[in-house]
C-alpha cells in the first residue's frame, strides 16, 4: 500500500528540506562485492545469478526502513512493500521494464521472476507494481566495469543498483556496483548499512 505521509512527521523532515528542491540530489556509493558464494550457488541450483543477486538485493534493503520511503512529485510516500526492477531484452530485439514483487521466500521469488521476465520478453511489454517501492537494477554483463553512474531524472527517485560481469580470481569472484539514492529517502550511513548488508545477505544465502 502507498501512503502519502507529511515530512516533518518523518525521520526525513530535514534531508526534505535541505535536498527536495536540489536540481541534484542523488547520491552514488561503489562497493566491490565478493559474489563467490552466489556463483556456487548459482551453478549448484540452477536459480540465474542476477535472479539470485535481485533477492540478496531485497532482503538487505527490506531490514532498512528508509527504503520504505520515498519522494514522488514533491511529496513524501510510505510503502508497505517492496519490489525489484529488472531490464529484460525482448523477443523484437529491445528491452522492458518489469517490476518483481519481492519476498523472503527465494523460491517464490524466483518463480516471480521467471514467470513476470518471460512475459515481459514474450509481449514485448513493460509491467509495473504501484503499490510497492521499487528497487531498481540494471546489469550490463557484456564487460568487467569499474562503475556505472545511472542517469539523473525527476521522473524517477527510486534507489539503483547497477553491475556488469564478474571478475573471476584464483581465490574469489568480485562485482563492483554501483549503489544511487534520493538524498531525501535516505543518509549515507543507511546507504553503507545497505551495502554491508548486501555482501551479509550474499554470504549467508542458503538455498
């Protein structure tokens, strides 16, 4: 559910006013990744990687309330719930937006993902979640990268996690991403939390 709430009844009455009329209040953290036990487990279940990376992705932000707010149009939003963004490349050569509901459950969540990415590549056809938050990603797998900066829009607010391909070593496998935020919905110390969280929930995955 989307709830319209007043900023100065929030915990982000202050970054409201210091950055909700910024011509550029977004904010980007690189963070290198340690993504071994995701190729493992990757290989070992089956489950597509970026599928697996989307859920570890949820599950940090989901122990974070400031990913619960966010502005929209000036104003301040609530959400109860939240999804994860994906690009999927579609049967006529181009790309769709699809929007995945995200849940503790790992093999819910996949079979969210497979199903709403078939049929968004299939029909050529976008799909959007209104009641939820949404967590955008976007992974340009053709390359190693260093960082990926995503564009500015006020059309757009929502946190973005970005990638490419993994750097594979003798020891481990390494993704650095790249993490973008509203400076209203968020401070960099929940931002940080965020990541921590991300390579936590990465080293924890059990499937």
């Amino acid at each position: 559910m989307k709830t319209e709430i007043r900023p100065e009844d929030s915990t982000r009455a202050e970054a409201y006013t210091l950055w909700m009329s910024s011509p550029m209040p977004m904010v980007t953290l690189v963070k290198t990744l340690n993504v071994s036990r995701l190729v493992k487990a990757s290989r070992k279940s089956g489950v597509k990687f970026t599928t697996l990376m989307c859920w570890c992705i949820g599950k940090a932000a989901s122990k974070i309330d400031e990913f619960f707010t966010i502005p929209e149009g000036g104003k301040l939003f609530r959400y109860d719930k939240l999804a994860i963004n994906v690009i999927v490349a579609n049967s006529k050569g181009g790309i769709n937006s699809c929007d995945i509901p995200f849940c503790d459950d790992l093999q819910q969540f996949n079979r969210d993902y497979l199903a709403l990415t078939a049929q968004a590549a299939t029909e050529c056809r976008s799909s959007f979640l209104e009641d939820c938050m949404i967590i955008g990603t976007s992974a340009v797998v053709q390359t190693e990268i260093d960082c990926i900066v995503n564009q500015y829009t006020d059309k757009f607010c929502n946190p973005m996690v970005m990638w490419a391909k993994y750097h594979k070593s003798l020891f481990k496998t390494t993704l650095p991403i790249s993490f973008q935020f509203h400076h209203v919905q968020m401070d960099g110390s929940q931002a940080a939390s965020f990541l921590e969280g991300l390579q936590q929930e990465i080293d924890t995955l059990r499937i």
